[in-house]
C-alpha cells in the first residue's frame, strides 16, 4: 500500500483564540488534544530533523522557574516541515533525550539521516544509542555565539573573519587548514575556544561530506528557530505560567496556527532529495520507491 509523504497535521481546534491573553481561559478541554498530537504516528524515514529549546517561566511550589520547551522539528520526503513532538522539561541529559528518541521510534520512525542540533546536553549519546546511523550535524552559528562569549568587542570582528575561513571553506581539509591557522593565531589568548571547536570538531564538520545543496540547510538549525521566532509572537506578553499544561496548551495552539502555513516543500527540496540517493541509496531506495 502507498504511504503518503504528507504529514499528518495537527488536530485542527476552531474557534479557539491563541492569543496570550486567552492562555489562562483555554480549558482543560484543549489537553486531550495535545495528547492526541503528541502521540500521532509519524513517518517511517525522516532526511533531516532539527532540534532546538524555548525556554519559560513556570510556576512551581510557589516560585518562578526556568523550563524549556524542546521542539523535534522533521522534513519529511516531500520536502515539508511537521514538528514531530514538543517535550517540556527542566534539564538535559542523556536519559531525557533517550526517552524522546525512544518516543519517536515507537511512534513509527524508523531512520533519522541527518539530526541537526544545537548544544542540547546528552542527545548525542541518545540518538547514536537509538537510531545508530544517524549523522549528527552541530549548529555552526550556535557554536559562534558561544565562542563569542570569550572575546572582547574589540576583538570579534578579526575573530569572525578568521571563523569563517573554517566554515565557510569548500573541503574538509580546507576547513582543517583554516582551523590550524586559528589555532596559531589565537590558540594562546583564547584556549577555551580552541578547545570547545576541538571537542565539537567531528559534529561541526558533518556537513563537508555533503554538496551545497544539503549543507546550506543543516550547517545551522535557523529553520526551527524560525518557528520557536512564532511562537514568541503568541507567548511574548506572558511573563509566566501557571503549571507545565497551561504552557504545554498555549505552545500547541500556537504550532497548530505556525503549521497552517507549511504547504510547500523546503527551498530546492528536489535537487536536495536526489543528492540523499545518492549518500544514503540503501535507506532510501524502498521509501523512494513507495513514496
């Protein structure tokens, strides 16, 4: 039987004002829907998936807390966008992330090609433990703005410029090369920057085994970030929540509005789609063939 590329979409919730000022009108009678949601059946394969947190404040024991709202965003075969669960949580570890993956598997996917992440404490370990041939793709901006976090205004914009020799280069060794120039320039003033690209180096470069096409969108993860940039509009002038449901409702609503306008395919998603043949043949051929 042909399966459908087409993610199914969220259930649809009528005449419900996502506004902020409705968050703490919205019933309990939203919760079922979230949980239908969140339970979904998903695709067997997924080329790329991108991770990334939202963080905000909750309520607990009568103070205010930090929690995040961990998104697992998914491009499936034709090409579109579907975010695949929301997992709201206080810490990151190897278990939290484990627990998703295993989520996930259970709701039917079978193979990750690419995952696409941030510095998200304990996924690696998780996702290698899970779905073992997943490549794994850490954001090159992220990896930027915390290496910013060590210099002086002064000097950032030399320090950018000499980054950008690293990952802007057309070849891994080409990157490697620019990686050792920075190393002699800057390695004695800035260690912990040096060391922290050291750590991440196999992560970072992931994309060099891939041509343009495939690298330009999982160098970085601004495509999920440009959702969570959506759900900031609704949840903006909300400056805490109640419980972890009442944030849980208001970012489902919130996805439910976002997800309406995913329709079409990821920029060059053809060319794209090929180019994951050719690297990935054995795991794509039946899907391809179905699809």
């Amino acid at each position: 039987m042909q399966k459908s590329c087409q993610q199914p979409r969220p259930p649809d919730t009528p005449g419900i004002d996502v506004s902020p000022t409705m968050v703490s009108k919205v019933t309990d009678k939203v919760l079922p829907l979230v949980a239908e949601w969140q339970s979904r059946p998903l695709d067997r394969i997924y080329p790329i998936v991108y991770l990334d947190a939202i963080h905000f404040k909750v309520r607990k024991d009568n103070r205010i807390i930090n929690k995040a709202a961990y998104s697992v965003m998914g491009i499936n075969m034709a090409g579109q966008k579907d975010i695949l669960g929301i997992w709201i949580g206080e810490n990151e570890s190897a278990s939290f992330w484990l627990g998703i993956c295993n989520d996930l598997k259970n709701r039917g996917v079978q193979d990750i090609l690419i995952a696409c992440k941030d510095g998200l404490s304990g996924f690696s370990e998780a996702i290698n433990t899970v779905f073992p041939k997943t490549e794994i793709q850490l954001c090159i901006i992220h990896q930027i703005r915390n290496s910013m976090k060590y210099v002086s205004w002064k000097e950032q914009k030399e320090i950018i410029a000499d980054l950008k020799k690293i990952y802007q280069a057309l070849t891994l060794e080409e990157a490697e090369l620019g990686f050792d120039m920075f190393k002699d320039k800057w390695g004695k003033k800035h260690p912990i920057i040096i060391r922290s690209w050291e750590n991440n180096w196999l992560e970072l470069t992931a994309y060099f085994r891939y041509p343009y096409e495939i690298r330009r969108i999982i160098y970085t993860t601004n495509i999920i970030e440009g959702y969570h940039r959506q759900l900031r509009k609704v949840t903006k002038t909300k400056t805490a929540y109640p419980t972890d449901d009442s944030l849980r409702k208001i970012v489902y609503l919130a996805t439910v509005e976002a997800s309406k306008k995913w329709t079409m395919p990821i920029r060059d998603w053809k060319n794209c789609i090929s180019q994951f043949a050719i690297h990935f043949g054995d795991r794509l051929d039946q899907e391809m063939m179905v699809g």
